[in-house]
C-alpha cells in the first residue's frame, strides 16, 4: 500500500512525500492448517470449543472466524461468537489449549 503524505510547519527532521506501509497478505485456511486442526481436535471432538483472537487485531479475528466456521461445518461444538484475549505467550501464531474443565481454547495470535 502506499499512502501519500505531506507535513505543514514541520520543522526539521525528514518530510516524507510517499510513505510505503508492507501489509502481508490476511491469513485464510488453507487445507495444511485445516489437516492439522482436524487431527489435534479429532479426539476432543466432544468438547466445547472456544475460538479467541489477539484484542484488537482484525485480522486475527477474521481468520479466528473462519476457524470457527470451519469447525462448526466439520460437527464441532463451537461457541459461534469469537472473543478476544490478552495473553502474551500466544500474542502470535495458531495455539490449542484445553481446560481443566474440558473446553478447548483456540488461541489465534497475531501474524509471525
């Protein structure tokens, strides 16, 4: 994306005219990450699942959706509304957790 921009009375410093932000492209299931949800879940397939995402993150929460999604379509039970968390230890990445109390937390962080 480039995002053009101009400063007025700035003194010193630099002034950009053109300012190129690199965004990576939103993650999206794929058939690998979807492989590997159904045969760390396949076991827990009776539990309630519980997809949370990094706060604040739209992307996070977008793919968190269609984890979520996904799951329901594959005979889960999913709580159909993604939460958000603030848990530094899975601020970033993909991360399955399962409670003392039998429900499985997936954790969707931030992009690597």
């Amino acid at each position: 994306n480039i995002w053009n921009t101009s400063s007025i009375n700035q003194q010193g410093g630099i002034t950009t005219g053109q300012v190129v932000i690199d965004v990576a492209a939103a993650r999206h299931l794929d058939e690998r990450t979807a492989s590997a949800l159904n045969s760390q879940l396949m076991d827990k397939k009776l539990s309630k699942m519980i997809v949370v995402s990094t706060l604040g993150d739209g992307e996070a929460s977008k793919f968190g959706v269609e984890i979520a999604n996904y799951l329901l379509s594959r005979g889960f039970d999913v709580r159909k509304n993604v939460g958000n968390f603030l848990v530094p230890e899975y601020s970033s990445g993909l991360h399955i957790k399962q409670t003392d109390g039998g429900e499985v937390y997936i954790y969707v962080g931030s992009r690597l």
